[in-house]
C-alpha cells in the first residue's frame, strides 16, 4: 500500500465522505474523527481515513465530496447467522425450539420448492440487510438447489456481501424438506464451485448441514470430506443451543463427548467454521474451539425469544474462542444489529458489556471470527470500502443535540435505542446499495465539485 501523500493515487477517482468517523480496534478500543474523512477510490478501497482538515491537503483532486456533517460513520455490520426463508415468520408466537421448527419454520421453508416464491422473499431479504446496516451476513437458505442459485443471483445483483449456502439435510425433518446424501453432496459442490470466490470474494460458499438433528453420520462425515475440497469455502451449522436439542443429539450420537465433538468427529470443526449458538457447551468444547480457531454467533434476541438460556460470554473470551453477533430472524425478531447489541448486554445477568464493545461485535470482531478482517470490518487504509451512515436522530426520543454529545453517550443511545430508523446509507465496496429516501441527510447531502 502506498503512504499518505504519494502519488500512485493522483490519476484515480477519488470520493470523499465527511463525517463523524467512529472505527472500532478492539473490544476495549476505537479511533475517532469527530471531523472525518473517509477517502475511498474507484474500485472501492480506502485510500485514507482520518482528520479532513489534514487530509484535504493530501487529497487536492478529490472528484466528489459527500457531506455528512455530524453524522456517525462506521464500519458496516457483520451479521453471523441469519436465515433467509425465514423472514416471513419473525414474531410468531415463541414455542421451545424444536416446536417452534415443526410449527412455522419447516412449513415456511417448504415453499422454496416454488422459485417464483424463493425470488420473492430473496429480493425483499437482500434489501432488508442494507437498510439494516448489514454490508456482510452469514446465511442459511433451504434444502432447495434451485432456490439457493436464486439466492446467490439476487445476492451478486444487488451488491450484498454474503456467506451462504444450500441446507443439507437427510433424516428427522418433513418429506419436503428431506432429501437423499448424495444429491445434496452433489447440489452442494455444484453451488460452491458456481458461486465460491465470485466478484472477487464478494460473495463466498458455506457448507451448511443444518444440525445434527437432521444429519446423519454419513451427511457429516461426507460434508467434512467435501468442505476439505474446496479450500477458502466455510461450514455453517447449529450447536448446542438448546437443552432438549443437546439431549436429542447425545441420544442419536452416543459415541460422541459432547454435541461439538460430533461435529468434530466429522472433521467439521476448523478455521472458517461458524456455530450458531454455543449455549451449552462445556470447558473442553471451548478449547477445542479455541485451538480450531471456530468461530460462535452470538443470537441474544433468539436466545431471549425462544427462552434457550445464556451464551456464556465470559468463559467464551477467557478462551480466547472468537466470536461476533447474529440476528437469527426469525427466532430473532429484528435484522438491525443495534438491536441484537442491546439483547447481548441485556440477556447477561451477571455482566456488563460497553456499547463500544457491542459495536466491536457487530464489526471487526465479527469480520475477525471469520477471517476476514483482512478485507472488511474496520476502516482501514487498503480495505474495501464497507461502511453505514448512522443518525440518531432519525428515531423519536433520542435528545435533539445528541451528535454534540460524547462519543460514549452517543454509542450508548445507538445501542439500547437502536434501530433501522437511525441507518440512511450502505455501502459495500464503496457502492450505495441502501439510501434512504426520505433522510435528511440525503436532502442535504453536498456532492461538490473537485477541490481547486
């Protein structure tokens, strides 16, 4: 990467987005530019972030300046579970999980036989995320081949930034949604090897077996050979998040440790692993997670709806176990991160989490469980240019001066009043995929011209 003031960027477009700048480091860290910068190039790299007063200096031949004013920039948020068929079902009637399955999701999730519906619901979904602040989400489809290149080509058309894959099961789930191991192997190398890496890794593969419920050994111990196969790909999956679910597993596995060990057993559990989840897990699961380098989604909101019990946070950092933030819509009732941050600190009894630490989890944290921190999660100089633009404003009963305040206070307004409301722009690579339309901010915003 060139340094500030070179001149390898002198013949490039470049877009200025003025702000106030907030990029998290750490869970106990961030940087602040109350008058920031963010200066992103043509391909949709940061060339620079920092104070504007210094920068405009460096950066004379900006072509575009897009004022924010007071306006809060962050990094965009990373979403690590979420599934897509079952936006139709968010608020229905909470049951424990396994009742909750049989009852609205299994049945909403049969329609995705239909591709006129699977289109449907992918376009509304893949516009939700942005306008939720959401620039990277893991993703869980159906057992349906065909709705999930539905998937994957609305995802790649719209500009979202995805890891996503097919639901592999074979046993213990409804005739429509059943399916036989070897062509949901097959199905599932062939959208791996479609869509794995496209747009430059815009959009990546996760093999996605849905949980040990609905897997037989063969289905885990083959989905471990094929994710070997395909290098860079990742494993999404459920552990533990339930009682009665653990109890099923250890009936049906009863040569396995634990409910992690079946997974391990079937060499599932490594780098670029992501488990929904994790409640109930003890110490030896959570150095084997350590060691593998797995990653956990923490779903406070599902956790709080279907009354699962605790992620147990406190054993998960002592572990060094990396994990970020997910929504589970539908057991989730809501795509916006901020709220998921509140339920995270609200759903602990015994501790407190920071909202600069919440917001750690919704960004890098989350782009560092998946290994992808290289390329998003913070604002940084050389990665792509993933970013919201965030007023608090835009909700009622937030204070009217509430941008004048401190960074804390604004944070801590952010996270425990939280919602979409508050989120006026996405952008993933430096491209728009969310405004909104009746922002203030986008009737003021000042595209000026190149500066003299």
């Amino acid at each position: 990467m060139s340094p500030v003031g070179s001149n390898s960027y002198k013949k490039e477009r470049l877009t200025a987005y003025l702000g106030h700048i907030v990029n998290p480091l750490s869970d106990s860290l961030y940087e602040e530019w109350l008058d920031g910068a963010l200066i992103v190039d043509g391909n949709g790299r940061i060339v620079d972030v920092g104070a504007w007063a210094a920068l405009k200096k460096t950066y004379a031949a900006v072509d575009e300046i897009y004022d924010y004013e007071r306006r809060l920039i962050f990094p965009g948020f990373v979403d690590l579970h979420i599934h897509l068929p079952q936006v139709t079902q968010v608020g229905k009637s909470g049951d424990t999980l396994l009742g909750w399955l049989e009852k609205y999701i299994f049945p909403a999730e049969s329609r995705f036989s239909e591709p006129q519906h699977a289109r449907q619901i992918a376009n509304w979904f893949f516009d939700e995320l942005p306008r939720n602040g959401t620039t990277l989400a893991v993703v869980f489809t159906t057992i349906h081949e065909e709705a999930a290149d539905i998937a994957f080509e609305v995802a790649a058309h719209k500009g979202n930034r995805v890891v996503m894959g097919k639901v592999m099961m074979d046993r213990h789930s409804p005739p429509s949604l059943s399916e036989e191991l070897s062509q949901s192997l097959k199905s599932s190398a062939k959208l791996a090897e479609r869509w794995h890496g496209y747009d430059d890794n815009r959009i990546q593969y996760a093999f996605t077996p849905r949980f040990a419920i609905t897997s037989s050994d063969d289905m885990l111990r083959e989905t471990g050979k094929l994710w070997r196969n395909y290098p860079g790909t990742f494993v999404h999956t459920h552990l533990a998040e339930s009682k009665e679910e653990v109890r099923s597993v250890a009936e049906l596995f009863p040569r396995s440790r634990s409910y992690l060990d079946v997974y391990d057993q079937a060499g599932l559990v490594g780098e670029r692993s992501v488990f929904a989840h994790a409640i109930h897990i003890d110490d030896t699961d959570l150095a084997v997670l350590s060691r593998s380098k797995s990653a956990l989604a923490y779903c406070p909101s599902s956790n709080f709806f279907l009354k699962s019990g605790i992620f147990p946070i406190a054993r998960v950092k002592d572990k060094g176990v990396q994990f970020g933030l997910g929504s589970d819509v539908a057991a989730g009732p809501s795509m916006c991160l901020f709220g998921v941050m509140k339920d995270a600190n609200f759903i602990q009894p015994e501790i407190w989490i920071s909202p600069a630490e919440l917001l750690y989890y919704a960004t890098i944290g989350g782009a560092r469980a998946l290994k992808l921190d290289h390329k998003v999660g913070s604002l940084e100089r050389g990665k792509e240019a993933d970013f919201v633009i965030v007023n608090p404003n835009n909700r009622s009963a937030v204070p009217g001066n509430i941008l004048n305040h401190p960074t804390d206070e604004i944070l801590s307004v952010l996270v425990f009043m939280g919602d979409d409301r508050m989120i006026e722009g996405t952008y993933v690579r430096g491209k728009a995929i969310y405004e909104r339309e009746d922002s203030p901010a986008k009737k003021t915003l000042q595209k000026k011209p190149a500066l003299q």
